[in-house]
C-alpha cells in the first residue's frame, strides 16, 4: 500500500457491488440549513435499511425475540448531497460474521444514480435481551445474512 494518503480514501460505489437494496423516502425534516440531508439522517437510514430487511426476511423480532443487535461501531463516507424531495436506493451487504457480531455495510444512492452518495458501515452485537451478554447469532439470522457476504 502506498503511502499516499489519498490512495486510502473511499470512493463512490456501483450498485453492483451491493447484494439487496431498500427504498427511502426522505422526509421535509432531514434537510438541514444548508439544503442537504443533514449528515446525522444517514445513520438513522442505515440502521432503517438493515433492521427493516431483517424484519421483513424472519430474522429480527423486536418485540419479543431472545436476542438484539446492539451498534458499537459506526462510519460514514459522502461523495454527493442528497436532499429533499428524493428517493435514496440503501444497498446492503454483510462484510463480516463472527460468532455475536456482524459487520453492514451500506451504500445510499439518489435514484436512478450508478454510485454511492454516501456510504459507510456499522457493527452489531447481539446480544441476549435480558442479560445484554453476547449471544450466539441465532440460526435464522446468520442464515438470512450469508446471502448478502460478500469478500
């Protein structure tokens, strides 16, 4: 690796380079002073994309499952505003699995965008519900999670 330091900075992504994709719609509020999503809502957009795949595909129940996933680490990169009124595309992939942890990966697109406007990843660890210790990936999850690994 070199040691330039822009030889390490993220770039935009492709599409392709994401597994499943979610629609978001922004909302009046997430424009901030300055006409743009404010960079705060792409976290909540993240957690949103990843959570609302897993609900959907059997994998996550908030209300009563034995375990939850709680964020210990976070990160995003920007290559393009977004603002409202806009439709944002979230791709998501997996690029770790570990025995309690997983690492998203999600790219934010402007509809009908080839690259990412955004991108950046954050860490679960599931845990158990009552106790908060890290539990073992439930079977369901990890299957629902294999799909969207990529190397």
């Amino acid at each position: 690796m070199s040691s330039n330091a822009s030889s390490s900075r993220a770039a935009p992504e492709p599409r392709s380079a994401y597994r499943v994709f979610r629609s978001i719609s922004t909302r009046w509020m997430d424009n901030d002073v300055y006409g743009h999503v404010n960079n705060v809502v792409y976290y909540s957009w993240f957690d949103t994309a990843v959570n609302a795949h897993l609900i959907d595909a059997g994998a996550l129940d908030i209300h009563a499952g034995e375990t939850i996933g709680l964020v210990i680490e976070t990160q995003c990169n920007y290559f393009a505003p977004l603002a409202f009124p806009q439709q944002i595309d979230a791709g998501i992939r997996v690029a770790r699995i570990g025995n309690s942890s997983v690492r998203y990966e999600v790219g934010l697109f402007a509809q009908g965008e080839p690259l990412t406007a955004a991108a950046g990843h954050f860490i679960h660890v599931y845990v158990d519900r009552d106790t908060r210790r890290p539990a073992v990936l439930p079977a369901r999850l990890r299957a629902v999670l294999e799909p969207l690994t990529v190397a």
